[in-house]
C-alpha cells in the first residue's frame, strides 16, 4: 500500500529536514501550518521528515506521558501518510531509532556556549510553563537547541521549512555548524530556512492559535458527527446575541474558517446570508462542519486503509531508519575523522 501521489523518482536538488513531536493525532492546526507544506515540499526536495520523539522527553512530568509516545508515533505517522507524506519519495523515521543523533548532541555541546542556549526565548518561555528555575530544569531542555541541530546536519540536509517565528531557532543552529566548522574545517552546510506561508489557525475559541494543549482544535482522523459536534462550540461574532441581528464576519472565526474550507461560492454566499442576518451561527456552524467534513474526506478514507495495516507502519518506520541510520553513520565517521577522534 502506498501513499497517494507515490512516485519513486524524483527533481529534488536539496535536502530538507524537519520534524515534529509525536502528540498523537494531528489537526487542522498543524496540517496548514506544516504538514500540507511537506507534502509539497517532495516534488522539488530530497525530504526526511523525523518523529522527534526524544525532544518530547525534554518535557516529560510523568511515567504515563512516557507511556503514551509510542502510540502516539503510531497516530501521528498515519495522518502524515494520509496527507501525502510518501515513503517512496521521503526518508520517514523516528529519532531513537538512529542513536548517532545523540553522539553528534554530544559532540556538538563540546563547541557550544552555555549562554547561547540560556537566551533562546523559548527555553525562558518554557521553564514558566513547567513552573521551573533555570537551576531545577532538565539538561535536555536546555540542550534542546544542539539536539535540533544534530537533527538537521547529521543528514547534511540544506533546507529546514521554518516559519518566521522559528527562525531565530535556525540562526542558532548556523551559530553552531560555524563554530564547529570554524575549529574542525568545513565539515557541515549552513542549513537555509525555507519559509512557509501557513495562515494562521485560530482555535475554535476564536482566542488563540489552534492547539490540543487549549482543546480548541479540530482533529484530521475525527468523524463526521465528532467534526461537527467540535465546530458547534465554536465562537462566533460576541456581538450577536439575537437570530436576527445582522453579524460581523470580519471579526468571527467561523467565517475566517469558512475561507479556508469552503468552496469560493459559498464563502460570499455566507458573508452575504451573515451580514443580512439571513443565517443564524448556529446554521454556520454547521455548514463549516459539513465544508471541514468533504475537505478531510480522502484524507480520511486514504488514512483508515492505513490503520487496518499496522504492520504498514511499521514496516515504513524500519525502513525509513535504516536508511537515515546508513547517512548518519557515514557523517559520524566524518566527524569524529575531523575531530581526531578513533
């Protein structure tokens, strides 16, 4: 069984790398912003997409979290599958699974400043949400920076798909492959951020970004009736208090959804029905359910063929392993060639 699109050749011309935490089942959210772009990103690049699952252990409060990322992988690579991630094209595994990772973290801690890693933003950002002191915080949070870069370069990928808030991440990361190249000679490309376009999702409470943490998502593997019982909370324009109150679609999230959606005749039509207070939000809401529903139907069905074969998964994760595992063997010997190392 293969993804759809699946093609085994290929104009790519550089390597991209990039990753996420395995959370379990995606949702609008990350589809937009990140997984929608990788499927794209496999026409023009040789891709390798990772399940990042040691960077989840960074923020790790208890066993059952622990017990939890191993099904998560599982969730998480179906809906990658369902979307188009093709393992015929793109280089598909998980993190632990390719243990060089770690000696190459290991190695590039030798060359990186402490205070480097004690001004990224999102480690302050991160010690806050934990309740934690820069005294009490794990190493592996701090040293989350040096494990993203062995993650990258370990491939010699050139390309990382970034958004603009990411890119001060990257920049770090060009620090580090500068130092090291700096005092062992050019071992390493600067990896380049390819910048993504994504809209922001915002979350049904029409608040914040869409986000599972917030229960204000929308998952991609949810059923229809659990689509649209989600998009029946969502909040709509706070002024409208009655049925025939003409409503303001600038400023409701349904209607910003609906733009994504739903099809391009139906968005005036429910600008126009709003505005003339011809619709009530609870009719809005349902039709955004009904446009959610037919957007995700293939991805949907493509992905339940999946999950009635695990063995699939499983088999696409070994593979994907063994292929990442024979590069970054050949970089370690590079490494340690340059560093002096036996």
């Amino acid at each position: 069984m293969a993804a759809q699109g699946s093609t085994s050749t290929s104009k790519a011309t550089g390597v991209v790398f990039s990753g996420m935490r395995p959370t379990g089942r995606l949702h609008l959210g990350n589809y937009l912003g990140a997984l929608e772009n990788w499927v794209h990103l496999q026409d023009s690049y040789r891709c390798i997409y990772c399940v990042v699952d040691i960077h989840a252990l960074t923020t790790i409060e208890n066993p059952q979290d622990v017990a939890e990322i191993k099904p998560n992988i599982h969730e998480m690579v179906l809906d990658w599958l369902a979307a188009g991630v093709d393992p015929q094209r793109s280089i598909i595994f998980v993190q632990s699974q390719v243990p060089e990772v770690m000696t190459l973290h290991t190695l590039l801690s030798m060359v990186t400043p402490l205070g480097w890693l004690l001004r990224v933003p999102t480690f302050k950002d991160k010690v806050r949400q934990m309740d934690e002191t820069e005294e009490t915080v794990n190493y592996g949070l701090v040293g989350y920076p040096v494990l993203q870069t062995a993650d990258i370069i370990l491939y010699k990928a050139d390309t990382v798909p970034v958004g603009q808030d990411q890119l001060p991440h990257l920049e770090l990361a060009r620090e580090i492959v500068r130092r090291f190249n700096f005092r062992f000679g050019e071992t390493f490309p600067e990896p380049q951020a390819k910048l993504t376009e994504a809209p922001l999702i915002v979350g049904l409470d029409g608040q914040q970004k869409m986000s599972k943490s917030m229960d204000n998502h929308v998952e991609l593997a949810a059923s229809a009736q659990e689509t649209t019982k989600r998009v029946l909370t969502a909040f709509t324009d706070p002024q409208r208090l009655r049925r025939d109150q003409p409503g303001r679609p600038e400023v409701c999230n349904v209607y910003s959804l609906h733009q994504l959606f739903s099809p391009a005749s139906e968005v005036g039509t429910v600008h126009q029905e709003c505005t003339t207070a011809k619709r009530g939000c609870v009719d809005c809401k349902r039709h955004l359910a009904a446009s959610i529903n037919n957007y995700l139907a293939p991805l949907r069905e493509r992905r339940e063929q999946f999950r009635q074969n695990p063995d699939y998964v499983r088999d696409i994760l070994a593979d994907g392993a063994a292929k990442a595992r024979a590069i970054a063997q050949q970089t370690i010997g590079e490494v340690y060639q340059r560093m002096g190392l036996a």
